[in-house]
C-alpha cells in the first residue's frame, strides 16, 4: 500500500517538521478536531471543535490530503495547560464498522474486510474485527495535547477498498491517573454517497436509549458490563439489535447511544 510502501519518507518528513520547530504551530485548534479537556479529574471529550451540528460525532474524510484511503483528521487538541506531564493514548472499542446504506445499520466488524491503520511515525494499531489496545503519546511541554494521528483505510485480500462510510469507537486514557473517556466515534468518508453519510451521522441519534440496560436514564459502563455478560448469547436482555445474539452489532448500538439519555 501506498502508505506502508513510503513510510520511511513520512518518518522523515516528521523528524524535519519536528527539527524545523513547527510545536507552536500545533497548539492551534483547527476546526473539526476532537476536543479535550480535564473534568473531575477525568478525560473527557468534546466538540468538533467548531462544528455543533455534529456534537459528539467526529468525521473524517479519506483522501482530503491527496492520499487514497488516507487522512491524518480529525486531530486531537487539548489546550496548553489542560494536562499534566504524561502521556494520553486511545483504546478501539470495537472492531472497524461500515455503514449499510440499503439496510440502514451498521456491519458487524465481522462483515467488514477492510482494516484500518492508525499510525504515528513508527508506533502502529491495526483495527480489524475486535477491540483492541492502542498507543499513548506525550503531553506537550505547555500542558497542550495537540496530535494528528495518521488513518490508513487498508484494502481488503484482493486489494479493494469498498466507498462507504466506516465507523472507529474509541476512548482516550492517560498514565496521569486521570479516568479514562467515555466513548465517542469517529466516522470515516472513503467516497461515500451524500446521503449515505448524513444518514450514517443521523443513526448515532436516533434510539439513543436503546443501551440503557439497566434502566437508570443512562448508558454507561454498568450497561456495558451487562452486554458483555450476555456476550455470545441469545441474550436476556442486551441483544439490542434483536438478532438472536449478543455480538458485535449489539456493541455498536449501546457505544452509538453513549451518555444521558435525551429527556
């Protein structure tokens, strides 16, 4: 692929741009970026920045810097002195989704061939079918925390990569005690149909309560533990999708419908 094949010269290109001094161009926010911020001594995510339509779901585009199948947005921006010294790092919560614009769901993972890179210089995360650990990196000097990771769509075995738009769940964690995010999303156009995409944003609102297994107004990590407890199963109560079993496309509806639930 076109990304692996050059990643000598993107390394490279990063260690000139880091010698060049580029840091305070970096603590800039740039609209559409994932915001973060300290509460109560948690991590906790907000915007884009700049775009309140979408609260709470970030987009990104594959080939908006010229590459097939690439982009390094959205970045993750943290204001000089949001952050102790540290470092802060992300976790997949689940495997890599694509929207199915004929069924109007989301794809197990398990459906989805295509896998995604989430790469920085020489530290690497592939996404593939199941949740998996990311990477951390370090604080700014200032207390900023301003990093554009770079996200590769990877073809499938015959070298194909379906137009569409594909989902990645994540949460943010730090070595600075801080608690860990809850979830957000971040979705992904690789040339997708129009409408396919505002259709994809619209699912992330729609039955956002739908997750609340234990019935207390919210989805939150007492629901997850109870999904995961009936994982493999018919499920009693968190086969959420009504399918027969509790998987992966249960996962995606309860992480979708994240946080209070709307009055």
């Amino acid at each position: 692929m076109l990304l692996h094949q050059n990643r000598t010269r993107l390394i490279a290109l990063a260690a000139t741009c880091l010698a060049a001094g580029v840091s305070a161009a970096l603590q800039a926010q740039h609209a559409g970026d994932i915001g973060l911020q300290v509460t109560d001594d948690q991590l906790e995510v907000f915007g884009p920045i700049g775009s309140p339509d979408t609260e709470g779901v970030f987009l990104g585009t594959f080939g908006d810097t010229g590459f097939p199948g690439y982009t390094s947005n959205p970045g993750f921006d943290a204001a000089p002195g949001t952050l102790p010294q540290g470092r802060v790092g992300f976790m997949a919560l689940a495997g890599l989704g694509r929207w199915d614009p004929v069924e109007g769901i989301w794809l197990d993972p398990l459906e989805v061939d295509e896998r995604l890179s989430i790469s920085f210089i020489t530290l690497e995360t592939i996404v593939a079918d199941e949740p998996v650990a990311g990477f951390d990196l370090a604080v700014q000097p200032d207390g900023g925390w301003h990093r554009h990771v770079n996200f590769e769509l990877m073809p499938d075995e015959d070298g194909i990569r379906l137009p569409g738009v594909y989902r990645l769940d994540l949460a943010l964690y730090s070595t600075m005690g801080l608690a860990e995010s809850e979830p957000f999303t971040i979705l992904f156009d690789y040339e997708a149909d129009p409408q396919d995409v505002t259709d994809a944003i619209a699912s992330m609102y729609e039955d956002a309560c739908t997750g609340d297994l234990d019935g207390d107004g919210s989805i939150s990590g007492a629901d997850l533990s109870v999904l995961l407890g009936e994982w493999g199963t018919e499920g009693v109560f968190a086969d959420l999708n009504e399918d027969g079993v509790v998987d992966g496309q249960d996962l995606t509806v309860l992480l979708g419908g994240w946080g209070p639930c709307p009055d």
